[in-house]
C-alpha cells in the first residue's frame, strides 16, 4: 500500500498522543501524522484494521488513504467532533458510574461483533508482547507464555488499548478511536486489557494536577462498575480475569521497553 504525496495544507493541531499527532485538514477529516520511528507496516495496519470494521458498520471515523508528509506517514480519517469519555466524565464527575456502565456497553457491543478475517489474531499480538518485554523476569515470562498456552482463539473484534481516551463522546453517539492494535480474539482477553489500562496507565505529566487527582480517585470505581456491567450484559465469570494477569504484566513491560527505545511494539497504554 504506497502512500500517496500530499497535496494537502495541513490545519491546526487537533490532539497529541504517545505515537502519533492528529492535524485538522479541511473541516471535515484530519490527517493521524506518525512520529518518524513508526513502521509503515504499523501504519498499513491501523488504516486496514479501520477500514474494515467501518465497513462491518461498527462505530469508527471512516479512513480515506494513507500519505506521507515530511518523511511521516499519516492516515487521512473523517474528523470526529467530540470531546473523549475521560474527559467528558471528568468535567461531570456525578456521571462516573453512568460513564462506566456506558463503557461497558459499549465495549459488549464491540465483542459481539465478529472480526473480519484479515484482522491479525490476539494470540500473535500476545507472542510479540512477550519477547519484547525486556524487564520481565524468568518467572514472569515463563507465566506469561503458560497463561498464552491456556487462552482461547476466539472470534470477536478486540480492540487491545480500550479505555475512556480512546471513545469519543458525539452528538451521534460514541466512536472508537485508535485501532493500532486491534485484532480478532477472546473478549475476556480484551477486558482484562481495558481493566489493566484503568488501573495502570501513566497519566500524562502536563495535565493539570486536580485532572490527575480526578482520573487517581476515579480508576478503582469505573473498573469496579464497568466490570459488573460487562459480565451482566455478556455473562461470564469475572474471575476469569485472574488468568490474564500474566500477560498484563508482559505487555506493560512490552510498553516500557517500547517507550526506552521509541521502536515500534504494539503499545497497551496510550493514555
């Protein structure tokens, strides 16, 4: 897939994340411009990824082509206007336990579609988590890789960094940004990720500090809710969970390792 020139005047900067920068082109799409250290197979597959589940009629911007800028690939998306879960939740802290139940919602909805084929399996992303991780002990590699050997190859759409940034509050309801790391798979295994995000993530260092003290007093109560929803809407045992555990810890030391080195490793945390 050859990226094509630009031929666009780029508007001003619409968000800032770990991996990318997203660009207003026009008044109606925006341009997701990579740093320069991401792969281009990277790349290819967000925009692929997206392409098919908009197809599927799940709630995703609407992707148009791949270009290149200034020697950075950059995906052209339809321009999404909202205002991201976290932050429509932090400005209206009563509606946290709502917010939750709402992302628990919508995350079944996601799982109960199933995945089109060209999506790269869960298992594979899992495999590459482990040997990146380059501070996992002997223990904790060898119960990752024991924790790999039990999972289930399932079928659904998972979206592997699902969490409140990355879902887009609209006046035409939620859309589900960020799809680097999307795959086809064993939904358990996406909400012990989603689980594992709330709970860990790193809160960026420029957010103003009773934004910081909102998302830490927050995390332990939209887990708590968003885990009893999830299991009411889609039955299943919640201690299940437990069993991910090791590979949680894999794909946070894959993170570490990505952000020491700026090299191109499926990153679990980006927010």
């Amino acid at each position: 897939m050859k990226p094509q020139p630009t031929k666009f005047v780029l508007g001003g900067l619409v968000a800032r994340g770990l991996t990318s920068e997203v660009y207003a082109l026009g008044s109606d799409r925006v341009v997701k411009l990579y740093l320069p250290w991401m792969r281009r197979s990277k790349v290819e597959h967000e925009f692929s990824v997206t392409r098919a589940l908009h197809a599927a009629g799940l709630p995703v911007p609407k992707p148009f082509e791949i270009l290149e800028i200034d020697d950075r690939l950059g995906i052209v998306l339809e321009r999404i206007n909202g205002i991201s879960m976290l932050r429509h939740t932090i400005k209206r802290p009563w509606r946290l336990i709502q917010a939750a139940r709402e992302l628990a919602g919508l995350h079944a909805k996601l799982h109960a579609q199933s995945a089109p084929e060209n999506l790269p399996t869960q298992r594979a992303q899992i495999e590459k988590w482990i040997a990146s991780g380059t501070d996992l002990t002997a223990a904790e590699s060898t119960a990752a890789a024991r924790a790999l050997e039990k999972i289930r190859d399932g079928d659904a759409v998972c979206h592997g960094d699902f969490h409140p940034e990355n879902v887009l509050i609209t006046s035409n309801g939620p859309v589900i940004i960020d799809w680097t790391t999307g795959t086809r798979g064993d939904p358990i295994g996406d909400v012990a990720r989603t689980v594992s995000l709330i709970r860990r993530a790193e809160i960026p260092a420029d957010w103003p500090i009773h934004v910081k003290t909102m998302v830490m007093i927050s995390r332990h109560f939209l887990v708590r809710f968003y885990i009893r929803r999830y299991f009411q809407i889609r039955p299943s045992r919640a201690e299940e969970l437990d069993g991910w555990e090791p590979i949680q810890r894999a794909a946070i030391s894959a993170w570490r390792a990505r952000m020491d080195s700026r090299s191109d490793i499926d990153s679990p945390i980006d927010f």
